[in-house]
C-alpha cells in the first residue's frame, strides 16, 4: 500500500515527546513490510537544512510554491523534498511565517496564539502537495495538528476525483491536546459553516480539530488497549468520550513499539559502557556516569538512582509526588531527574532539588544525550502518571534493565506487570488511585526489593527480555489501513 504520514513532530528532525519517536520508527517497519511511505512534516528552524537522504542528495524544493488560500488572503508555502530516509520518503512544508520559529507549538508550554493557520496551513498544504507528489492509498494522520486533512478530504475537496478514494486514519497520542480555536476558524480556513455543529467539529463553542478527525476519519487509532477504552469514560475522554463512544467499532488501540536501534543497552552510542541481560557489568560504569553527570558522585553503591525525564506537564502527574517530595528525598534513595515544560513543574523540582542537594539532582532542559544515560544509569524509573496514552520511557526502562515505577492507567498499565517477589514474575512496581501515600508505599516496597541483590537481578532480566519491537505493531497499522481503504 501507499501511506502517507502527517504530523507535528518526527525524530530526528523534531520532537518534544513521544508522537517524534513513534512517527520516527513506525515508517521505516512499513517499509520492510514491502509497503510505500511518505512523511510531511512542517519545516521548523530547528530541522536541519542539510539532510543526507540514502542516495547522498541533499534537500531541495519540490514544489516552489503552493497557494494556501485563507479567508481574506493566500499564503505559499514550499515543499522541500529530502529524499528517501531508510526507504521512507520524507517533505517538508516550508512556510518561513509560520515555522520558522524557535519552538514546535509556543513558548514555556503555552501556544502561538496562531496556531489554527499554522497546523490549517499544514493540513492543507500536504493535501494540496500530494495532489502532485502522489495520492496515497491511506492518509494516516497524528494528532491535532495533521486532524484536518480528513476534514477537508470529506468537504473542501469532497469532489475532487484525484483524492476520491484515498482513505483516512487518525491516530490519537494524547486526547487533552485538541486543538480548539474560536469559531471563526471555520472561515479563516475557509470550511464550510456546516461543519461548525455538534457532531461535527463543534465542541463548546470552539472549533476543535481534534474532533473533526474523529468524525471525518476512516478509521482511528491510539496507542494502547487501555488507553482505548479510557478515553470513551468521561474521567479520561477530555469531553470528547461521547463522540469517540459512538465510533468505538472503529477505535482500535495498538501499543506503540519501541525503536530498539536507538534504544538498547548493547548498543546504545550516547552510554559509558554497553551491557546486555547476560552480561550487566556495564549497567555499574553507567551509573558511575549519570551520578557524575548530575554531581551526585557521593551516593553509595547500596543506594537506589531513581531516574525521571519527562515533559513536565500536568498529565505526568509530579504534582502527587511533590506531596511526598520530603518522605522520598529522606529515604535511601537518589533522585535524577530532567525535563521541561510547565514553568509550575520546573520550579518544583528546582526547589526539590535546592533542598536536598546530596541525593536530588534536577535537569531542566531538553537533552537527548542524557535521557539515554539516565535510562542506563538508574535502578528505578519513576512515572506517576495521571494518565498516559501509551509511555515510552517505561518501556526503555525495561530495555535497560531499570525496573519502572508507575500509576496503573493507560499504556503504562499494559505494558508493566507488577513484580511477584515469590514467583519471581513481573517487572516493575504499580500503584492505583491518586493519592501520594500509595505513590510512597510503591517507593517503599521498590527500595526493600533493591536490597535482595538475586532477585532484583531477576526482576531487570525480566524487564529486560520483554519485547516491544515494532514488528507486531506495523502489521496491525496495516490491518487498519486495509480496513479504512475498504471502505473508500
Ligand atoms: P510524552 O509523549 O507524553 O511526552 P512518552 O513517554 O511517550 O511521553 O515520550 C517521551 C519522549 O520524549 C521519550 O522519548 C523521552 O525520552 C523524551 N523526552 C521527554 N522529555 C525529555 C527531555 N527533557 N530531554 C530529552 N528527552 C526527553
Ligand atoms: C503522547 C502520550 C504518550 C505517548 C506518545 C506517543 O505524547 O502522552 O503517552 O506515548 O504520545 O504515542
């Protein structure tokens, strides 16, 4: 089949989260199973102007120049072509006014405040771009940001017969990010006023692209079982569990899987020392490694590293665990921690940090480098999550031998089973419900198991033999694109 990728992030180009990593790795799983793809993706500073496609060319236009009309004026925006990328095709909509910026979606967490002509320009740019480049059997679409092309292939461009029996696919990473904007939206992207209703992309008032993708896709996806049904409660469905109910026959979840040329411990380039299940020498040379890198070089050997990286945002839940911040900093334990974000979060683990200087040390900055020495080089990985779509980071952990600590929700849930210390089974530590002391005793019960050295060299090899390569992953991809193509 012919796929075509849309999304806000991707790695290596561009990434604040875990939507760059899956839109990095799942292209290239298509393609070795004898599938077409292509990734857009908006051309934003930080994307490197030289790119080295498998041929050895380098990066140029296209197409010069497409006409984007808005409501009173057109904007024109340029497709870059860099070639083919590990057999994955990759454009960039070029569009200096709008993402020739500093940051992906605004500063300090917040928005550009003209974020709807951004990512309305992006959507309809790669509709526009594929109309010469290729139509593709499946439009697969990735959050908020890529929600409109569905929206604009079932009105805008209803009858046009070159995109008539491409299909849709919307996959959701995260449904609290929704992308909603003031109605007159609906003008200044130049969509017809019926779509502006409550079935349709109407939500409250605000013109939510999330929500149009929901209705106008084919077929969607997001990135855990759980996830899945969670999001048609209303604790978990950000008000959107009505609409995502009524489409559950079409709502598939598939686990995300893990690039594991980039994230493995015998191979990882950004580590001290290499190390595998067999063999875990190297996972010492490691901590020795984060410990110095954070100034922690004075915690003992017989004391746990718990490692966090994170967005600092809300969903992470850190808020539960800054309640206990002074019962775990007095515990045997070390904290390293990086992320960024939400100013509220960096301060409280800023001043977590100032407190207990001898075993918190706080990162706040985004470091590709160090999140991979801080999967290495801890023995525990913390995440609190209030809810989380899928989560990487654990299943990393788990790679690397370092034994996930997490709130049972979402991906989370699925991919960590809770460690049997009599059978010997499971992978990690887990607490339900919201309140810190549950957080605290999970903590608790994780430092006891550090202390039996036998069976927590069991518990890291459980982890650590647990698959999550992306294999399984692509071929359900397929089944629903397969699945959204029949019905064209
Ligand atoms: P989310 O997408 O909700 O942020 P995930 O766990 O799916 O959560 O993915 C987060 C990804 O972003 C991981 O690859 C993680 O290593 C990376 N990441 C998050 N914060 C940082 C940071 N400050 N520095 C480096 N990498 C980070
Ligand atoms: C979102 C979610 C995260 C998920 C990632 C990739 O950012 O918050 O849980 O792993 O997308 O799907």
């Amino acid at each position: 089949m012919k796929i075509t990728f849309a999304a806000s992030e991707a790695t290596p180009f561009a990434k604040t989260g875990g939507l760059a990593d899956v839109v990095g790795a799942l292209p290239r799983e298509l393609i070795k199973l004898g599938h077409q793809v292509t990734v857009f993706l908006p051309f934003y500073s930080r994307v490197p102007r030289q790119i080295e496609s498998d041929g050895g060319g380098e990066p140029q236009y296209a197409i010069q120049s497409l006409t984007i009309p808005f409501r009173s004026y057109n904007r024109f925006a340029g497709v870059v072509d860099a070639g083919k990328l590990d057999g994955v095709q990759h454009y960039f909509i070029d569009c200096p006014e709008l993402f020739d910026r500093k940051e992906l979606y605004g500063p300090s967490g917040a928005d550009y405040t003209d974020n709807a002509e951004r990512f309305g320009l992006f959507c309809r740019a790669v509709v526009e771009a594929s109309k010469q480049l290729g139509v593709p059997d499946v439009f697969h679409v990735h959050d908020w940001q890529a929600a409109l092309i569905p929206v604009y292939l079932r009105t805008t461009y209803l009858t046009d017969p070159a995109l008539h029996s491409a299909a849709t696919v919307l996959t959701i990473h995260n449904a609290a990010y929704q992308g909603t904007f003031s109605p007159k939206t609906t003008e200044d992207l130049l969509l017809p006023w019926e779509v502006f209703t409550m079935n349709k992309l109407e939500q409250y008032d605000s013109f939510n692209f999330l929500k149009g993708g929901i209705v106008f896709s084919d077929q969607l996806t997001t990135v855990s079982k759980k996830y899945a049904e969670e999001i048609q409660t209303p604790e978990f469905g950000e008000q959107l569990d009505g609409v995502l109910h009524k489409r559950a026959a079409d709502l598939h979840g598939i686990l995300n899987g893990v690039d594991y040329e980039l994230w493995n411990p015998a191979t990882d380039g950004h580590l001290a020392a290499h190390y595998t299940p067999e063999n875990l020498e190297g996972k010492r040379a490691c901590r020795a490694d984060l410990l110095h890198a954070f100034g922690l070089e004075g915690v003992a050997d017989t004391t746990p590293v718990i490692g966090i990286v994170s967005r600092f945002a809300k969903q992470k839940g850190f808020d539960i665990m800054a309640e206990i911040a002074e019962e775990i900093a007095e515990r045997d334990v070390a904290v390293v921690a990086q992320g960024t974000h939400d100013p509220y979060y960096e301060n409280l683990f800023r001043e977590w940090a100032f407190r207990y200087p001898a075993n918190v040390a706080v990162q706040i900055r985004y470091d590709e480098a160090l999140a991979h020495k801080i999967e290495a080089g801890s023995d525990m990985f913390l995440m609190p999550s209030r809810y989380e779509p899928c989560g990487l980071n654990q299943i990393y952990s788990l790679k690397y031998g370092t034994v996930p600590i997490v709130r049972a929700t979402g991906g989370l849930d699925d991919t960590i089973e809770k460690w049997d210390a009599r059978e010997g089974t499971g992978t990690g530590f887990k607490f339900e419900g919201l309140k810190s002391k549950d957080l605290l005793a999970e903590i608790d019960r994780a430092i006891e198991a550090f202390r039996n050295k036998t069976s927590w060299t069991q518990l890291m090899r459980n982890g650590m033999a647990r698959d999550y390569s992306w294999s399984g992953p692509a071929k359900e991809y397929v089944r629903v694109y397969e699945e959204a193509a029949r019905s064209r």
